[in-house]
C-alpha cells in the first residue's frame, strides 16, 4: 500500500465552480495549496471506488503539468488504481470526453481555461467531468464548491514526476498512469461519423480551406485529421503547435481575435472554407469564401444537413441549444417535425437530453456545437461535418446559407460583450432589470412593442431539477428579443452579455448588414436597462 500523506490545509475563498468549472489567474492557482484544495474536494465529492480509472488533461497552457503532477499523485492517494494522461498532458476537451467514455473511466479532469489567454500572468482552470464524460452537474459543482469551504486537509503521495511526454505506463503509488497518445482515439471516431472517403475526394478536385488552431490544442489533431488522413496541403493548419502562452494571443475563435483567418476569407485569395478553435477544442469558427456564418445559424444549418454525415443518416431525433442562442435552429425542429429544447447556458445541461437520447445535435451561441458522440462541444467535429456537408451537397458555404434563408428565414443575430466592468455596477443592471420585468410587457421602445419579459428558469425534462435566474429576457411581439446576462467564464471583474435577435421571414430581405438589422434591438436594450449609465460604456468590447 502506498504511504499516504495528509497534508492540513485551510480553506480558501472563492473557490465555486462557474458553467466551465473553476477559473482564476494562474498566481492564484499557484498559491500553495489553492489547485491542491479544489481537487481533494471533488474527490471528497465523488468518492471514488477503489481501483477506478480517472483522465487528467488539459490545453497545455502555461501551469498545466505543473498540476497534472500534483493531481497525479493525488488521485493515488485518493484511491484510484489507474490514470490516463494525454502525451505532454494534452488532451482536448472533446478529447477528454471520448477518452473517459471509451476506457470507462469514472471521471476527468479537463485542466483548462477555454478561450482565455494564457500564460503567466494569465488564466488557469480546473473542470470536472462525470462518468458520462460530460461537465459534472450542478448537484455536483454545488457540493465541490461546499466542501472547499470546509476542507482541512488534502492527500498525496510522496514519488517523482512522470514523463509526460513519453507514451507507455509507470507506477505511482501503487497506481498506473498510463500516458496516452492524445490524438489518435479522437482521430478515429472521427473517421466512424463522417465520409472521409466523400471529403478526399472534394480535395483532390480542388477544394482549399484553412484552419486556424490559434497556437492552441486542436493543432496536433487538426493537423492528423485534416492534413494526413483527408489530405489537404500542408500548411492547411496554421498557428497548429500547441504553446503555454497560445503565443501570446487570445484563443478565442471570433472575429475579433481570429481576424487574420476573417481577413483572408473575405479576401480575393480566400480558400473555400476558413475555420477555428480556441484554447481546449471545444469551439468553432465558420466562415465561407465572402461569407461568415455566426454560431447560432451554423447550429441551424449543421442540424438540417446532418443526416449527410453516415452516422447520422435518419437518426435526427432533436435539437437543443442554449436559451442565449439564436431560435434558427427552432425553425428547423419545427419544420422537420423534430423537438427543439432550450437551456440555460453551459454545456453540463445537454447532458441529460443526449444520454436520454432526446437531442441529437446541440449548439451554443459562444461557438460551441456538439452531438451526442461525446458529451462536449467539440469545435473538430463541427468542421469536419461542415465538410462532409460541402462535400456531399457540392456547394459553397453561402450558397448553402442562402438556400437555407431561403427556406426558413433569416435571424439577424449579434452578441454585444461589455468585459471586465465593474461587479457592483453589473449587478445593479441586472437588479434594476428584474426590478422592472412584471412591467415591461405592453411597453414600446421604438416601433419595438414587449410581448413578454421575464427571468428564464429551465426544468429539465429527464430528472426534473429546476435551474432558476439563467438570464433575463425582453421578447417583441415581432419575433426580435434582448437577452441579458452575467458571464461565469471571466477570471475577474464582471462580463455583461447582451444577446440581440430580429427575426426576418423568408419573403423579407435575406442579406442585409446584421448591425442595421439590429438597431432597434439595440437601442431598446439601453432604453431597459441603461447600459451605459450602470457601465461606464458606451460601446461594446467585443462584437461577435
């Protein structure tokens, strides 16, 4: 039996998981201690059976393997008989899904701050995933972030480092890690959902893309699925060398932060698809030669097409997405005769829906799309069914956003982001809007007249839990609507999201600017809740 030492601790504040699991700037993650008490509290949590198999990996951002480490060594402290770790402790998030599902393991930790640079001076994070290989529930979250406020002592062992970097298995403790080649598992399934055959041929007449890994995770794995295995040109991947600083950029896949690749699309030279990921491969970014296409719409358009991909032929049986995201994806269900549900944000409550078999596709306005292959967004996968769908209908991008318009109409959508403000101020706006939502209905704000305006609750359809206050919604008798919230994924201060929605049918103008589209939306948002005034902003930092 391993020697198990006990280490005394005290708690430290703030230590609640937000809708992607605990993040804060990596100088607070290295207070001694800090990454230390989080992890014993969840395995306080979960209790892991002896002998049970846990996955660690993360986006290989700065802090990383210094973590994995000291993770490592806990979990064999805390009673598991075996850890897969991703070769160089990376894994993406969607790989980490597959892995936990694949090999049965109990659980994950995803060692990630997403789309938040990294570095230093930076973000760090630490996520839970379950045995499903999606977020842990908030029934979970809950109790981890608990049991931090109370813990008094955390568990390790005394042994060295691993090499991560070498694949094969050690010992540690009495416990086998078993360092894993982080690619090739995601790389096959792959190959089991799309036409790759369909795709390589598509290449081999012509067709050109370039993907943007943004010095991030989806570098290795893009680079074997889009380079060797369908054979696009080398160079395809760009920025594809995972760093601990994402080179010292923003891996975020919008058009702020990938403007280079947006750039290039909209350009003369532009190949026929642009795409992106972000820091741990759980996002996308979609963009045809001339023509981006947003989040929701992209949600919208993959759900209408997505039984031209083999694994999903005749089997749509539902579509999900977020409340924040666009109703595109609602006209589709209701056209197809399908069910479209709508849930708070965060992934973890697709969760139940997808083992349920309720939804086969789900989809986020902050670029996550996802399918019930794994239980994550999964920013590869999106692309590749993008390109088994332009393979397979021998259409550019927009003419098949066009044709798809066409049929279901058109929702101008655009999320305004006010970062880093003030907590007191945010939270002023959002009280003084809940103050004010029993009598907004039946007022005007321009030719904008409120339908209904409330604070959206979600009862899950497969346990019946009950998530209340997930965000506050103005809706027009037109069809339009504003949507606030209060972002849980920043590191500090507050993140103010408004989301801005103006449906237009198929009869009406298809092709319009989206920020001429919205203008009335948007002057109604600071008319309810004077953004402004309780900000200090007069304009948005990120438009996405």
């Amino acid at each position: 039996m391993p020697q198990i030492v006990s280490v005394p601790t005290t708690p430290f504040e703030g230590q609640a998981p937000g809708t992607s699991g605990l993040r804060k700037k990596v100088r607070v993650f290295q207070q001694p201690g800090y990454a230390e008490n989080f992890i014993q509290a969840v395995f306080d949590v979960v209790q892991p059976e002896a002998g049970t198999t846990l996955v660690i990996g993360g986006d290989g951002r700065f802090h990383n393997r210094t973590v994995i480490q000291q993770a490592i060594r806990m979990a064999a402290a805390n009673g598991y008989g075996r850890v897969l770790v991703g070769q160089g402790g990376i894994l993406s998030t969607p790989a980490a899904s597959h892995v936990i599902r694949k090999y049965g393991a109990s659980g994950g930790l995803i060692l990630s701050a997403s789309h938040n640079p990294g570095g230093p001076d930076e973000d760090f994070g630490i996520k839970y995933n379950i045995a499903n290989g999606g977020p842990a529930p908030e029934s979970v979250t809950g109790a981890v972030h608990a049991r931090t406020e109370a813990i008094d002592r955390w568990l390790t062992v005394e042994a060295a480092d691993v090499d991560l970097d070498a694949i094969g298995e050690t010992q540690v403790g009495g416990m086998t890690v078993s360092v894993i080649d982080s690619v090739a598992d995601y790389a096959d399934l792959m190959e089991t959902l799309f036409d790759f055959a369909a795709i390589r041929a598509a290449v081999a007449s012509g067709f050109t893309m370039r993907f943007d890994a943004m010095g991030a995770v989806t570098g290795p794995y893009a680079t074997e699925i889009l380079e060797n295995r369908l054979s696009f040109a080398a160079g395809t991947v760009v920025n594809g060398v995972p760093l601990e600083d994402f080179g010292g950029h923003h891996p975020d896949p919008n058009l702020i932060h990938a403007k280079d690749l947006y750039d290039l699309m909209m350009g003369p030279d532009a190949p026929d698809l642009g795409a992106a990921s972000d820091g741990d491969g759980d996002r996308n970014l979609i963009i045809g030669r001339g023509r981006f296409i947003t989040p929701s719409d992209s949600l919208a358009m993959l759900a209408a097409n997505i039984e031209l991909a083999p694994a999903y032929k005749g089997r749509l049986g539902g579509i999900a997405r977020s409340m924040p995201t666009s109703a595109a994806a609602d006209r589709v269900a209701e056209a197809l005769g399908i069910p479209i549900f709508e849930t708070p944000t965060g992934w973890k409550f697709f969760g139940n829906l997808l083992d349920a078999g309720q939804v086969t596709i789900c989809g986020e306005e902050s670029a996550g799309t996802g399918s019930d292959h794994v239980r994550e967004k999964d920013g590869l996968w999106a692309v590749l069914l993008w390109l088994n769908i332009l393979a397979a209908r021998k259409l550019s991008v927009d003419a098949i956003a066009r044709e798809h318009w066409a049929r279901f109409g058109r929702n101008y959508y655009a999320r305004h982001d006010y970062e880093g403000i003030e907590t007191v101020g945010a939270n002023a706006l959002m009280d003084g809007l809940k103050g004010k939502l029993a009598d907004l209905a039946g007022q005007s704000f321009g030719p904008l007249t409120v339908a209904v305006a409330d604070s959206f609750a979600y009862t899950d359809p497969v346990d019946g839990s009950v998530s209340a206050n997930q965000g506050l919604r103005v809706l027009f008798e037109d069809g339009s609507r504003v949507v606030f919230r209060l972002s849980g994924t920043g590191t500090q201060g507050a993140t103010l999201r408004v989301y801005l929605e103006s449906y237009v049918p198929p009869s009406g103008d298809l092709d319009a600017e989206t920020s001429a589209m919205l203008q009335h939306q948007i002057a109604a948002a600071e008319a309810i809740a004077g953004i402004a005034q309780h900000t200090g902003r007069t304009a948005p930092d990120v438009i996405t």
